[in-house]
C-alpha cells in the first residue's frame, strides 16, 4: 500500500512463514527498505495514511495496531478478538462443555447466545471452551448463532453451534502434531500425564477419559457450576466403553460430572490385561431415554503386558488435571 504522493510503500513479509509476520516500509527517495513493525501473531493486513506517518495494521487475532513512523511508538488500538476457525467441535448438548475452534482466543472473550453469555469453561490454544447452558433442555434442536465479542473492541465474530436437548456422547480429543491424528483425551491412573503413543495406557492400568453430551445428572446443578466433590454427580444415561468394536465391554468403577470442571464428564476405564500393543479404536456407547444408542470414538494408546515400561511426559492440552479434585479424593476412591 502506498501513501497519497506516492513515496512510500509498505507491504507484508513471509520471513519463511505461512503467515506475514512483519510490516516493511520502502521509501522512494532513498529505495531501501526496512522493517518497522513485527507480531508474532501474524499479520493479516496493514495500511499506510495519507501524510505517510501512520502505519495501521491488523494481526490474525484482530488486534489493532497503530504505528506512528516519526516516533517508532506503537500502540494497541483494539485488543485481540481471536479468530474463529469454524462451527463447534462437537454437539451442544445441555449442562455440557462445547469447544469453539479458532486461534488467539483469551480469557476477555464473551460468547452471547443472544442475551443469555455463555459460561467460559476454559480456553485452549485450540479455542474457547464454553458451556451450553442446562435450561437449554427445554428448547427444541437447533441451531444458534453465537456472538465471540471482547472488552473494549466493537467488533465480534459469529459461529453456529448446534443445540442438541437430550444426550450425544463426545469423547475429547487432542491431536498430535507429529502425525496431525487425533487421540481420546486420556490420562494415567496418576494424573500426572497424558497417554500418548509414546506413554500409552498399561493393562490393569485405570486411565481417566473426559467427555462430552451425557446429559441430565442424578442431581441439580446451577449453569456455570463445577462439578461437586460432596456429594458427587453421575449422569443419568448409563455408559459403556470397549476397546475395539467386539470386544467386551470395559471396567469402570467411576463414570460422573468431572469434580472442579464446568460442562466435562469423567470416565475411569481399567485397562483389561490383554490389551493389545497399538492404538486400538476406543468406543463409548450411552442411551437415551427412548433407546436410542449413541456412539462416540477416538483412538487410544495401549500396550500388552510384553510392552514394557511407559515413560512419563509432562502435557499440556487444554485442561488442567489433578489428582486432588479440587482438594478432595479423586472420584472413585
């Protein structure tokens, strides 16, 4: 973009990114370039004023910069309002959690379903976790359009989110990005790490799995509330888990709302002892209150008795875990 006489130009770099991350300014008078603003955000675009002073420039999270050139100072305009990457991961389902994929999302993020502002459950570098309220139970299924809005900036985003009444089991994913494939969000019976391909789950082992969808719970709990240590929470629909289509069904001596987490279903699996050694397919099964079975899936990460020792990884995907609960017993014991 050039200024109105035509003497400056400022344009994009790549620095062997995929996203311009810097802003260059080649003046006509002398023909040499320099760069006079970086982000590590990435910028998406940049225009020049008139008189040649100001340089204004958007980065991939929205964030308004404005560059004065005589002094070098630089000042945010507009705070970051993230980018939306696409609709919802995963159904809306009353009482649950949601994910709200997009990039550069923080916590001054609001997601409005018209008036009602939606609990903000956690935010992720994969998005923003939000929870569909439970008095949506009475609202027939459809789709809502949602507002992503920050403090201090005029401008939003819209996402469509889908609001399924009843239950729609979701298993939580994280994806590797080695291999981009998308693994059960599952820990080890210690809390202390995720199972991974390379710290995969051990028979006789009772790992930890987060869901989604499972509807009403045994007892009351407010929008926005966590889940309760005392007494604990379980939902209503029964589950099921197997590892591989036709095997039999797994152990599960807990299956409840998540203590200390807002819209996220914990489920503790035992590894049977003859798992297999690989990255067997993980179904869960619920039903409705018509019989309707619902099936939710994701790979996870096992090893046979012959697999040796699994070596402990710090993670971090989304969610902090802990082994206390939020000060108390983990669920189960």
């Amino acid at each position: 973009v050039w200024d109105a006489n035509g003497t400056k130009l400022i344009y994009r770099t790549f620095d062997d990114q995929a996203q311009p991350s810097s802003i260059s300014l080649w003046e006509a008078g002398t023909r040499a370039s320099r760069v006079v603003l970086t982000s590590a955000e990435g910028l998406a675009s940049a225009v020049i004023s008139g008189d040649g002073r100001i340089v204004w420039a958007v980065t991939s999270t929205n964030r308004l910069l404005r560059l004065d050139l005589f002094t070098g100072l630089t000042d945010e305009i507009l705070p970051p309002l993230g980018s939306v990457a696409g609709g919802a991961d995963g159904p809306g389902v009353p009482g649950s959690a949601v994910l709200i994929r997009g990039a550069g999302v923080t916590r001054t993020q609001m997601a409005l379903d018209g008036d009602v502002q939606l609990p903000l459950v956690d935010v992720a570098p994969e998005g923003l976790w939000v929870q569909i309220p439970w008095e949506y139970a009475s609202f027939s299924q459809g789709i809502h359009k949602v507002l992503i809005r920050s403090q201090n900036n005029p401008f939003e985003a819209v996402v469509n989110v889908g609001i399924t009444p009843g239950i729609e089991p979701y298993m939580t994913t994280w994806g590797d990005p080695a291999t981009g494939i998308r693994y059960a969000k599952a820990v080890h019976q210690d809390f202390q790490s995720l199972v991974t391909p390379s710290s995969p789950a051990r028979p006789g082992e009772t790992v930890h799995i987060y869901l989604t969808g499972l509807g009403p719970l045994d007892q009351t709990l407010p929008t926005g509330a966590p889940g309760p240590l005392a007494p604990l929470a379980h939902p209503v629909a029964p589950l099921n888990c197997r590892l591989g289509s036709i095997s039999p069904p797994l152990l599960m001596p807990y299956v409840g709302y998540a203590v200390g987490m807002i819209g996220i279903y914990q489920a503790d699996l035992t590894i049977p002892d003859d798992a297999p050694q690989g990255i067997p397919m993980l179904y869960c099964t619920a039903s409705d209150a018509s019989g309707i079975v619902h099936t939710t899936a994701a790979p996870l990460s096992t090893t046979s008795a012959q697999g040796g020792r699994r070596r402990m990884l710090g993670w971090s995907h989304g969610w902090t875990f802990s082994n206390r609960a939020g000060g108390g017993q983990r669920p189960g014991e």
